[in-house]
C-alpha cells in the first residue's frame, strides 16, 4: 500500500490505523487509572461520616442517672394479676459530684409506677419524667420482703436481658417496702441509693455481718443452676438503713432469715470469713461479765464428702487466724493462756455452725453449697437425687472441725 494511501486512512478514522490502535491503547491505561481512584474518591466522600463519632451524643448534664431501683409487689381486687410498683431513684450528674448551684432544686427524685411488668413500668415513668432515664449506671435493686416471697425471678428478667443493664448490678432484700428504702435522707450522702451500695462495698472490708455483696449475675446462676442462696438484708432503723443479717432464698423465692450471728457462721463454713471479729462472753468473778473478742484476719474452709449406707456424710474444716484484740480475763499473756483462748474460740464457732445447720436441715434449705459440692464429687449420687436434694439434705451427716490461731495479743505496760 502506498504511503499517502494509509495516511488517508488514518484521517478517515478507518480501523486498522496506527493513530487509532494507539488511542485505543491509551484509553486501556486511564481505565485502569480510574480503577485504581474510585476506592479513594469512595473514601473520601466516606470520611465525613467517619470523622462525625459524637453524631448522636447526648451530654451529661441533659441525662436523667437511675442510681437504684425499687420493687415493690402491689395489692390487686381479685389477686388475678400480679402487679408491681417500680421506683426508680433519679439524679443529675451535678448531683453525682455535689455542684447542684439552685437550692430549690432536689438532687434526687424518686419516680414510682405501677403495671403488670417492668418493661411497662419503665415505659410508664416516661409519661411523668422530662427526659429519659438513663440506667447504665444503676448500682443497686431492693426487692421488697412481700414480692421477695412470691418469688423474684421474674421481676429480674429484665434487667437479665436488657443491653443497658449490668451483670454487676448488686441486689439487696429489704425488711418490709423497697421504697421506703429509698425514701430515706441519709446525713452524709444525698442518694441514698449510692449511699446503700457503698455501705455495703465498706462494710465488707470491716465486718462479716451480712453475706459477700450479691449481684444479680451472681444470683441468676444460682437459681438457674438449681441451688439456694443467701442474700444481703437490709432494714430500717431509726430512719437509717442498716445491712446485717441475711434472707434464706430457696430457689427464687424468700422462705426465712438469718441473723447477723449466723451470717458470720456461715461465712465461717464457706470460707469467705475475709475480716470481722468473734466475741465470747463469759461470767467472771462475782458473776463480772468478761468479753474476749477475736479479731479475725483471714480464714479458710474446706468440705469433704462420702456416701455411707446410702446416706451423704460431710466434714468441714475451719482454719482461722487473727489477733486478741480484747481480752476481760487477764492483762497477763502466756502461751498456755493463748492457748485456752483459741481452744475456747474455735469451740464457740464449732457450736454456732452445729445450731445453724440443724436450722437449715429443719427449714429443708442448703444453704452451704453442699448441693454443689455432691454434683463435682458424688455424682452418681446427686444425679440419682438432685430432684429431692432437699429431703435428703435434711438427714445429711454433717461434721464440724475448726481450728483457729491467735498470731498477735497485743501489748501491755
């Protein structure tokens, strides 16, 4: 072919042509680059969407803080329908850090309703509150004694299931209303709800009057997983709330009480005996009441268990240890003294611990994790009775040996 033949077919346009094989070639390279820009041109379009986190904040001081919740059962006509008063204790976080500037104006509000459950409750208070109530920071539930022996399961439920409620949740059985409870003015808090779960995180560390704080994870693994607990106690005195004691629940539902004597014997027996003290009281000279009080500072417990002729037999074994922190007997240490002292001890827990299982065997109630105890070790026999455990706990052989340790007496001039 002639030159000028192909030059008048590349202007032509005509296929074939090196100028349009080129163009052709070219147009391959811009789509790829544009491939290759589309993901970024996408991103940064994405990025305002991105970079906006707080697109949905809502800020402190517009949140209504549910500190702790009431629950209360309610009297109907016919008893048909259980009902429920729900109080949920309301504050600000100005009120939290104690900068409430208008004295008119009340760091706490107790907000009340009433419905067949709690979800409707819940939904009822937002007719009566300004703003909604904002429950990730709910520290406490008292169950009223009414409701608690009805059963307390269910008016848990929503707080096993809500996303906004805490396994940690700490859960209290009240003496009487739940809401008085709350109504309460406590002199060195203005929430008495704060103030009631730092009473009971303090008290502890200090004494071993009431049981170990309680949760409401805590508790729903006890009563799904078939065993009974103790729960905190708590009731009015004075116009001041005061923990001690504890509430026997068989399953959900609260069938007794337990003094703050025997809550210390069973934190004796399950080892959770962290710090408190024991006191023995005794007739001195002249009928002189004289008190020896053992300071206890750490302690440990231990069950072993067997099956004879069909009947489970158990042995528990104390071990504590602590200081004399009061001794009325005599101001004179000497090792056979100490001695007698922690024999006396451990003789006066031994005898507290007999009293309080023969209570619960006549109450039919587990209370000691002996329940437990036979699912891990005797298995073929808990099986076998793990739907009668309570008639069998009942003539259960129970043994008590217990063994403490003065490490300090203190000094004398």
């Amino acid at each position: 072919m002639e030159p000028m033949d192909k030059l008048a077919r590349c202007r032509a346009g005509q296929p074939g042509s090196p100028v349009i094989d080129r163009g052709v070639q070219m147009e391959g390279k811009e789509g790829i680059v544009d491939v290759k820009i589309r993901p970024l041109l996408s991103l940064f379009f994405l990025l305002p969407f991105l970079l906006a986190g707080c697109w949905d904040r809502v800020e402190i001081q517009d949140r209504l803080i549910v500190m702790a919740v009431a629950i209360d059962k309610v009297r109907t006509e016919d008893e048909k329908r259980n009902f429920y008063e729900f109080t949920a204790q309301l504050t600000e976080a100005q009120a939290l850090s104690g900068r409430i500037s208008t004295p008119n104006i009340s760091p706490v509000w107790n907000a009340s309703a009433t419905g067949p459950s709690i979800f409707e409750c819940i939904r009822i208070l937002t007719t009566r509150v300004a703003r909604q109530p904002y429950y990730d920071h709910l520290q406490i539930i008292i169950i009223g004694e009414e409701l608690a022996k009805e059963g307390i399961d269910r008016a848990l439920d929503l707080f096993y299931r809500d996303h906004e409620s805490r396994p940690k949740i700490k859960l209290v059985i009240a003496k009487g209303r739940a809401r008085e409870v709350l109504d309460l003015d406590p002199k060195l808090m203005p929430i008495s709800g704060r103030y009631i779960s730092t009473l009971m995180e303090e008290g502890e560390a200090k004494t071993a009057r009431f049981p170990k704080t309680s949760t409401i994870g805590q508790f729903s693994s006890y009563f799904h997983g078939g065993a009974n607990c103790v729960l905190p106690a708590l009731r009015i005195e004075k116009r001041e709330a005061k923990m001690a004691g504890g509430a026997i629940m068989r399953g959900d539902r609260l069938v007794g009480w337990l003094s703050d004597q025997e809550v210390k014997t069973l934190r004796w027996l399950n080892g959770t005996f962290t710090a408190g003290d024991e006191v023995i009281v005794k007739n001195g000279p002249e009928q002189e009441r004289n008190v020896t009080t053992f300071e206890v500072r750490g302690a440990r417990s231990s069950v072993k268990s067997e099956i004879r002729n069909g009947i489970p037999v158990f042995t528990f074994s104390i071990r504590g240890e602590g200081s004399l922190a009061e001794d009325g007997f005599d101001h004179k240490p000497s090792l056979r003294k100490l001695k007698e002292r922690e024999k006396e001890i451990s003789r006066n827990i031994k005898e507290n611990a007999e009293k309080l299982i023969v209570k619960m065997q006549k109450k039919k109630v587990d209370i000691f994790g002996l329940y437990e105890e036979m699912r891990r070790h005797q298995h073929p026999y808990w099986k076998q009775h793990r739907n009668n455990w309570d008639e069998v706990f009942q003539h259960a052989d129970i043994h008590i040996d217990v063994v403490t340790y003065i490490r300090r007496f203190g000094q004398f001039k």
